[in-house]
C-alpha cells in the first residue's frame, strides 16, 4: 500500500475524528459559532455518529499493509464524500450559503478526488 494513501487515511480520519466528535457533542454551539443556523441537532447528531464511524474505518485503513484490506474502505470513503458533494452542490448552486458550507464541500471534494485516484489505481494494480 502507497504512503500516499495511508497519509490520506490518517488526515481523513483525524478531521473525521474532530469533526465528528464536536457534531455528536455539541452540533449546535459548534454550527452556531460556524454561522451555520438554523440546525437540527438529531441530523447533526447523526452525522457526527457518521464521521466518528469513517473515522474508525480510516484509522483502520491507516493501519493496514494491502491494497485487499483497504479497498472496500476507499469504496465506501469514496462514496460518502462524492454523494456529500452532490448532496452540497445542488444547495449552493440555488441559494446563498455562508462560506463554511463552500468550504465544507471544497474538503469533500478534495477527499472525493484522493479517494477516487486511489480507488482506481489499487483496481489497476490488483
């Protein structure tokens, strides 16, 4: 496995990890101080029980040694980060969204794209 791709693995999980963290604990002092309101808490709960989960699976990919142990991994991180940029995109393309909610997606776009190279250089190497 590439050290390209265990960094990736270790970035992705420690913003996973703080991220998810404050989302599951205090999704709405951390959206406020963000200026992101108004939020639902329960959805914000649940997307902060998402990216402790991704995480997880980071920190597991981060300490793998084979392409095999990983692939599903850079799968499902590919995964989530192209349907959260969809999912971001079609409302930033429609209405005015504070600057967070770019960057948001400016992060998952940039995961989106590592994972996908991943994804298709360990097919091409297997």
């Amino acid at each position: 496995m590439s050290k390209a791709l265990k960094i990736t693995f270790l970035v992705h999980g420690i913003v996973s990890l703080l991220l998810g963290t404050l989302m599951l604990l205090i999704p709405g002092r951390f959206l406020t101080f963000l200026g992101w309101a108004p939020i639902d808490p329960i959805i914000s709960r649940l997307l902060g029980a998402a990216l402790l989960a991704l995480a997880w699976s980071s920190f597991r990919g981060w300490r793998a040694t084979e392409w095999a142990e990983v692939a599903i991994l850079v799968e499902l991180e590919a995964a989530f980060c192209v349907l959260a940029c969809v999912g971001l995109l079609r409302h930033l393309i429609i209405a005015y969204y504070p600057l967070i909610v770019w960057l948001d997606f400016a992060v998952f776009a940039v995961f989106a794209i590592a994972w996908i190279f991943f994804l298709v250089r360990g097919r091409a190497k297997a």
